[in-house]
C-alpha cells in the first residue's frame, strides 16, 4: 500500500518584517483516511454557494405552526412557508425527516435566512414536462383549481389557463361546477419568457371523435340497423348521434304518415332504431330511416281497403291536376282531376269524404273519388252497390228498364235517355249506373 503523506504549513516570524515559512512532509497513518475523506466533504460543501433560484432537495428538520425548517445542506436552512407548498402537498402529512424538492427564493440581505419555495420548484420542473408534452403531442391531465375572468386554472405543477370556449365541445354553462374535475389537455400556447401556458381540452376531445368518426364510418353498411341517439331537431329532420357521427332523418324517412315537424315523432334523448339509407365516407355525411326499421302500414292494412271503400281523409296536398289524400296514417292515395270539384278550395289538412276506385297492390297505388261521394248520398251508395255487387244479376236488370219504357212514350224515353243529367253520370263511373236507373223508374206509377 502506498505511503500517503500530509502537508502541513509553518509559518516562522524572524523579525518584524519577515515571514518564513516551512513544510513538513509526514506520512499519514490508514486509520485516518476516513476522517481525512469526511473532512474534505465538509470542506467542499462549505465552499458551495448557495443564490436564488437554486433547486435543492432537502430534510425537513422542523415543523411549527405554518412553516418548515429545511436542512439543503452545507449546514444551511431554510424557512419554507406553508403557503409555498404546491397543492399536492398537504401540510398535514408532512414530518420531520421527510425530504422535498426545494427553490431558493428569497435570500435575506440583512441576515442571510433562506426563505425556500417547494411550489416554485415543482412548477420549473413541470415547465420543462410541459415543453416536452407540447413538442411530442401528449395528453396532460390537471385539476381545475379556481375560476377566473374567461376560463379556469389548472394545476400541472405550476398554473395553467384553460379558456372557456377549450373546456368542451359545447358551450359550458356554469364554470364553478368544474372546480375540482380532471381534465386532459393539450397545450396550445407557451410563454417561454413568464412561464404561461394555455391549454385545451377541446382539442383532445375532438382529435378522439374524428378517431371514433372514422372508426365508424369502416363499419357502416346501407341496409344496416343501428342504435343512435336523438340529438337535434330541425324543421328539416332529426339529428341522430350514432357514437360518434350525426346522421340525419329527413322528415319524409321520419314516419309512414304525413307529419309537420319532426317533434310529432320523436324528442331529444330519445335512443332510437335507424337504418342506414346511404353515406358519404368523404364527406361523413350519413343519411338514416326511422320508417324503415317500423312496421310497413300497407303491410298491416291494405287487405282491409276494397274498391268502392268509403272513408275519411285528409288532403296532404293540392295540385290543379289533382289531390293527394292520406287515407290511413302511412298510406296515400291519388284523386284524379275530375274526381274532386275543381270549384272547391281545399286545403292540406281538410278532412274530406272519398270512395276507393282502384287499389293496386304491386305498385301500392291507389286512386279515390271525392265528387263521387258528394252527388251521392250514403244511404243511396249503400242501396245501389251492395245489390250490385252481391245480389242483382244482369238479367234482373231487365224487368226494371222494359218497366219505365213502357210507362213512358217513344218520345218521352228518348229525352229521358239523353237528358245531360244521365251522361256526366255514366262518364263518371260505372258505379254510378245503378243510381241513375233508380231515378228513371220513378215516373212508372
């Protein structure tokens, strides 16, 4: 093992003015190696210099009533209020023994005392996390401490600003409820030279719902049936939230029947069961049924509809040409020109009397007859058709027409035949025949 020696310094004063100094070389023993080593540790740390703005870690030494004696070394301490601890820290909790990451914030010129900050230390470390998070991207979460003008303060570790219109995607009523709350961040703005930074929830949220939006779109298919959730109504439509896009129902896919607006159907909130008509994956537009997913009226009630049917109705909408009818909510039919007096004024949401004419099943099409029902009373229709159809044959026609010949002379039968009353009749339909014969065998007795 090598020798190791120590020096040590003389100084001699041989006279007033002279001074002679002299060194001395002696070995050093093994034994006081290590009292050597912890001399020159204490020698060190008395030469650091301690200044504001310094980061330490120190050892609480001390606990009084709203403050802390903190050792941060080379037999220095310093005070640190309670009011500089950051709000993750609870005085309570604290003890002696227990270590925290410390600023120099104030050294007192007059005696040197170090009044210390933890908060201040922790938001210069939460500085450079928050450079970091901006320049990689990242999330951030941070509790909303207080409510200030424009938007709330969060706490990173330091003081955040949150403005009101980067809370949520809609607007926020009453801020004060946030106090308290989590929210994920991004940063948006920094202030390198006072430390500000600014930063949105807004953004986060809608960097997710594009993820959801697109996510979705993967999986749609026309002819689907999907759950959604009413979030909107328009004069126009309803506004169905799907998870994560809102597909229109235009009015006409709203219901079978006719309606005015969409609240006839259905109200916000209401979760409902739509199918997908067709989208745009472009534009992520996607166009939905609510009829469609409920049973079809003329499945439920077209066998029960017969020619000759009489019923009420009510006009949907007037043309010159003709008029249209919603028979039973969900089914329509056509009154040709002709048909309705084109005198009358109607108008979309009169009731109105009408007679079936013609149904066609294979094309769901049905036409009706509103001047049919007007020249002819009910009781009549009642006495006419239904012998018609089930009881008179052609042949028993006969008897009553020879009848009112006879009764009548060649010259009075043929204006009774070419009266102008009897031909609008027959022109109008072959159900109106029968009533035209019962009026001619009147003059028989």
């Amino acid at each position: 093992m090598p020798t190791i020696t120590f020096v040590r310094y003389k100084k001699y004063n041989e006279g007033r003015n002279s001074n002679i100094t002299t060194t001395e070389i002696s070995p050093v023993q093994p034994e006081e190696e290590d009292q050597l080593a912890l001399e020159q540790q204490l020698y060190e740390e008395s030469l650091k210099v301690l200044d504001e703005g310094q980061v330490l870690t120190g050892t609480i030494v001390q606990k009084d009533k709203d403050e802390l004696l903190v050792d941060v070394g080379g037999k220095s301490e310093g005070v640190l209020p309670f009011r500089e601890l950051s709000l993750a820290v609870e005085p309570k909790l604290l003890k002696v023994g227990d270590t925290l990451e410390v600023m120099i914030h104030r050294i007192d010129d007059l005696d040197g005392t170090l009044f210390l900050s933890e908060r201040r230390a922790r938001a210069l470390k939460t500085w450079e996390k928050v450079i970091e998070a901006h320049e990689r991207d990242e999330v951030i979460e941070a509790t909303v401490t207080q409510v200030v003008k424009g938007g709330v303060l969060v706490d990173l570790g330091m003081r955040g600003f949150v403005p009101a219109s980067q809370i949520r995607r809609q607007p926020v009523g009453n801020l004060d409820e946030l106090v308290g709350q989590r929210l994920r961040l991004k940063v948006i703005d920094l202030d390198h030279k006072r430390h500000r930074v600014v930063l949105s929830q807004r953004l986060v949220l809608e960097e997710e719902l594009q993820a959801k939006k697109q996510e979705l779109l993967d999986t749609l298919e026309v002819g689907q049936i999907r759950e959604g959730v009413v979030v909107r109504l328009a004069d126009f439509g309803a506004f169905v939230d799907l998870g994560g896009i809102d597909g229109l129902i235009h009015n006409s896919e709203l219901s079978y029947a006719r309606i005015k607006h969409p609240s006839e159907v259905a109200r916000i909130g209401d979760v409902v069961q739509v199918e997908i008509m067709k989208f745009d994956p472009d534009a992520k537009k996607v166009s939905l049924s609510l009829k469609h997913a409920l049973p079809d009226p003329w499945d439920e009630h077209a066998d029960k509809l017969y020619e000759t049917n009489k019923l009420t109705a009510q006009v949907v909408k007037v043309t010159p040409n003709y008029l249209l009818v919603e028979i039973i909510p969900g089914i329509l039919a056509m009154v040709p020109k002709g048909e309705f007096d084109s005198v009358a004024q109607y108008s979309p949401g009169q009731d109105v009397e009408v007679t079936l004419l013609t149904i066609n099943h294979a094309t769901r099409r049905i036409t009706a007859s509103i001047q049919h029902v007007a020249d002819v009373p009910l009781e009549e229709i009642e006495q006419i058709v239904v012998p018609e159809i089930d009881v008179i044959a052609p042949s028993a026609a006969a008897p009553i027409e020879t009848a009112a010949v006879e009764a009548a002379s060649p010259e009075e039968a043929l204006p009774e035949a070419a009266s102008p009353e009897a031909a609008p009749s027959d022109a109008a339909s072959s159900d109106a025949v029968p009533s035209d014969a019962a009026p001619s065998a009147e003059p028989a007795p």
